[in-house]
C-alpha cells in the first residue's frame, strides 16, 4: 500500500502544481493560456479523486477483514490526538 499511497501523493502535489500555476497565470496570461492551465489542473484532479475513492474501498475491505485491528488502531490514533492537545 505504501506504492498507493506515494502515487496518490503524487496526484495530490501535481493538483496543488496546477492550481498554483493557474492562480499565477490569472493575471498575466492569454485565454487561451488559462484554458490550458484549467483543463490540465482539472485533469490532475479527477485523478486524484480517482485514486481516492479507490483508497476508499481499499481500507473499507481491510476495516472489514480486520475489524479488531482496525479499531486498535483507531483508538491509538485518538490517544495520541487527546494527548497532544492536552499539552497545552
């Protein structure tokens, strides 16, 4: 999972790339230029939307394989937030 994840990353930073180059384009560039600039950005989203919705099924199947494991690890995750935000 560690591959799906470095993948789904990827799609996420190439998202956040688009987005920031057709927020820089805004001002200065052509019609056509930010049409581009959109299109590629949108692109790079319904990948990553893809790809999130298939990580989705993927640990809803392994919840439902491991549902002692699953809840282990959720309550540690949650010992670990209320501690931090203890700290204070």
């Amino acid at each position: 999972m560690d591959a799906a994840g470095d993948k789904l990353m990827s799609e996420l930073r190439a998202v956040v790339a688009a987005a920031e180059e057709l927020l820089a384009a805004a001002g200065s560039e052509s019609t056509e230029r930010l049409n581009e600039l959109r299109g590629r950005a949108e692109e790079a989203l319904r990948g990553a939307h893809a790809r999130l919705e298939g990580a989705g099924e993927e640990i809803e199947d392994q919840v439902r394989r491991h549902p002692f494991a699953a809840l282990g690890i959720a309550a540690a995750v949650g010992l670990v937030i209320g501690v931090l935000l203890a700290r204070k």
